[in-house]
C-alpha cells in the first residue's frame, strides 16, 4: 500500500515557498489594468503565468490561454483525472493584522487573502500532482490541472475554457475549493442588480461592499447637510461608525455570500440609518426587505431538504450622481424558478432588476462511484469516519466542469475566514491536503469506469 503522507513530506518545503510566493501577487480582478492581453487585469495574468512557470520547473506541460486559464497536465492514456482550482481572489477590505498580500507565519498558520480560498489548496493539489509523477505514480492515467482566473465574479474562465477552446470533459475530477470530507450539492447562484436614477438632495455619495459574494464590511457615506445631527442620531442608536473628516464609515463584519448570517452587512446599516434620518421611504424599503437574508421580507423564501434555504447577501452598494446600485447575491436550492423569483422581486422593487448569468444547482448521488472513492480516501488519510458530506450554498467549478465535485480543503471544526479579515490556512491542514489529494488523484485515475 502507497504511503501518501510518507511522500508528502518530501514536498512540504517546496510547497511552503511556492504558496508564499503565489500569495504575495495581487490577483485580484483590475478594472484599471484590463485589456485585451490581460482581460482579469495584470494581478490574475501574473498569478496564472506563475503557475506555468513553476509546473514547467517540475518537467508538467503547462499552457496559458489568453491569461484566463493555466492548464497543467502529464500523462497521455486512460482516465482523464481533472482537478479544477482558481487564481484570482476577492478584494482584501478591512482591517489586517499584517498586509494581506505579504504573507504571514504565525501560530503555524500562514495568513495572506487567498491562503484558504484558493491559493493554499491549489498549491496543495499541483504538489500533489508533482508527487505523484516524480515518483512514477501515473501511469495508466492522465491528470489535466486547471487554473482559472475568474471564478469569484461567475467563472468566466472555465466558460472560456471549456466552450471557447472547446476542451473535453473529464472522466473524473474535483475542485478543492470547499470542503472536507466532500460536497456532493451546491445551490444554484445569480447576482441580480437594482439599478436606476434618484435624487437624494441629502446625499451626496454612498459606497460600500467590494464584491457581491461578500457581505458588506465597510460603507463610506457623505451628506450634504445636517451632518452633526446625523453623527449625534448615530451615536444615540449605537450605531458602530468611524468619522474620516466628513465621510462617515460604517463598520460590519464580512463574511462569504453564502453564509451571509455570520456576517454583519454595514451596507444595510447604513440604508436604514440614512432611511430613519432623512425619512426616505425608499432606502427604509430596501432595508427592510434585505434585512432578513433568507428572504422572508421579499416574501421569497425556499427551503429543500436536499440544499436548504433561500439567502440573499447585498453585496455592493452605490450612489453617486443620482444613479443607485445595489448588487444582491442570490442562492438558491433545486425547487426555485430563479426567473420567477426575480420577477416577482422586480413588482415590489422601486428599481428596475439586472441579472447576470444564472448558474444552476448541482447534485450527485452521494453512492456515486467517485463520491465513494473520494470519501474512502479522505478517511483513510485522516482516520476521520464521524464526518459526513454534504451539501453547501456556496458555489464552486463543479458547476462549470462536468463528472466534477469540490472535495476540501477546509478540514471540519476549523475556521478559515473565507472572503473575511485575516483569511488563514493551517500549515498542518496544508500538508496534509497534498497527501489527500496525492491519494484521491491516484485512486480517481485507477477507478473503472
């Protein structure tokens, strides 16, 4: 029998400073630096050409196609074995106890934005990958490693992989970029956007949130009068602000879109506030309405015993020149008509709905071949038999790679703080994810179909 954590260890240096590396450039997506050569904007293009580079040090054919995805591949016969990852991150708002794209060692933890989400577990599948051809474990199969650049703004990326440059489906794959043991259903995921003109004499600027499936941790707000008054109101109701000259910052807590409950959205504090204060029956509206992220005040709540509830997250908000936007986050298990439900929203809206591409829910059956053998394999690498799959409202590759589902990395009972302030991975859970991976690649690529 293969000892995959045996191995491993003779890769953990190596995996160390290629992840430190890989976490210290800014792959956010850059509107100021997009163009044609580099359509995520220069960060993602250098973060994916990284990748290229360090799988070609490792003697693995590596591929950039027009800086939206890095394919890695070795082996030429058998299952084709994918394993789907991203490059890009969410913007690092907040405060930081260290810059979050100067990676930090402490309390054997590394924390840097992407270190869980989802740098830290793609260095741990391509090492993994590495081992298992450096030590002439591949052979009756063959592996395809794929990078994306676009996966937290709806995977444009994989879009273009797959229907652009029309690559084949694989036999078998997984993303990690969840996690353990396995997910074996996600939600279906659409933004939608209210959007339209408004004079509001009383303000002159509000903007908050950095992405739509993040809740808002941060809104910055200028009035155009009675600005005293409106600090005095705020103090009285204990509202959590901060003052920077005559913008006024309200303060959250940020949290993944598809939990947005563990979060506190400082976007909606401020429309309720603004509401109350100015009595504008408008912004009071949209408050109340968003204020329960299930949706039960939008009188749009769902509930599956497959994938769970309905949520909502508001994720960006502006207003500025008398245009207002305010982006929502929408997730949704397998009984929901997406187009229905956003209909129905847009007749009780006081602006008009803009939605993007929807992406549907995914489910396997959890005796499926592949969800067994991925299971079987984290057990045997951890000696974790307690701990189920199931199901997530989050929103991963799976969707956009077909035989594919997202297996880890995120251990149980640990905490990440995914899309939030201070985002870390154990150094612990980080080696071992490459034996895990080493393991689930070797036995995905023996599997009989």
């Amino acid at each position: 029998m293969i000892d995959f954590k045996k191995l491993a260890e003779n890769y953990k240096k190596d995996a160390l400073n290629s992840l430190i590396e890989f976490l210290s450039i800014n792959s956010v997506y850059d509107e100021n630096s997009k163009d044609e050569e580099n359509p995520y904007g220069k960060g993602v293009s250098c973060a994916l050409n990284y990748l290229k580079d360090l799988a070609t040090k490792y003697g693995l054919k590596a591929e950039v196609y027009n800086n939206r995805v890095c394919e890695i591949s070795f082996g030429e016969t058998g299952n084709d074995i994918g394993i789907f990852a991203h490059s890009d991150v969410v913007p690092a708002s907040g405060n930081w106890t260290t810059p979050p794209f100067e990676p930090n060692i402490r309390d054997n933890r590394i924390y840097a934005r992407g270190t869980s989400d989802d740098k830290g577990p793609l260095m741990a599948a391509l090492f993994s990958l590495i081992l298992l051809k450096e030590n002439n474990l591949i052979n009756n199969y063959k592996v395809r490693f794929v990078a994306g650049g676009d996966e937290e703004r709806g995977s444009s990326c994989l879009e273009y992989y797959f229907h652009k440059l029309n690559k084949p489906n694989v036999d078998y794959g997984f993303t990690p970029d969840a996690d353990f043991p396995l997910i074996y259903g996600e939600k279906g995921v659409v933004n939608y956007t209210l959007r339209g003109r408004i004079e509001l004499d009383y303000l002159k600027s509000l903007k908050a949130g950095v992405a739509a499936n993040c809740v808002i941790d941060l809104a910055k707000v200028e009035v155009n009068y009675k600005f005293d008054e409106f600090v005095k109101y705020l103090k009285e109701n204990k509202i959590n602000f901060t003052l920077d000259g005559e913008t006024i910052n309200f303060l959250g807590k940020s949290a993944h879109g598809s939990t947005p409950e563990l979060g506190v959205n400082s976007g909606l504090i401020a429309l309720k506030c603004l509401g109350e204060f100015y009595n504008d029956k408008i912004l009071l509206l949209l408050a109340k309405q968003y204020s329960d992220v299930n949706g039960k005040e939008l009188k749009q709540y769902y509930k599956t015993d497959k994938l769970g509830e309905t949520t909502y997250n508001v994720g960006i908000i502006n207003y500025l020149d008398n245009v207002f936007e305010m982006t929502v986050n929408f997730r949704f298990p397998d009984n929901v008509n997406c187009e229905h439900v956003i209909n129905e929203i847009q007749k009780i809206s006081p602006f008009a709905i803009y939605n993007e591409r929807e992406s549907n829910y995914l489910y396997y059956d959890p005796n499926s071949p592949m969800i067994k053998t991925l299971v079987d394999v984290y057990q045997k690498e951890t000696g974790d038999y307690k701990s189920k799959p199931f199901t997530i409202g989050g929103g991963t590759y799976a969707k956009e790679a077909k035989n594919t589902v997202a297996f880890g990395s995120h251990f149980p009972g640990k905490e990440d703080h995914i899309h939030e302030v201070d985002e870390k991975i154990d150094l612990e859970d980080f080696y071992n994810s490459i034996s895990i991976y080493a393991h689930a690649i070797y036995a995905l690529g023996n599997l009989k179909k």
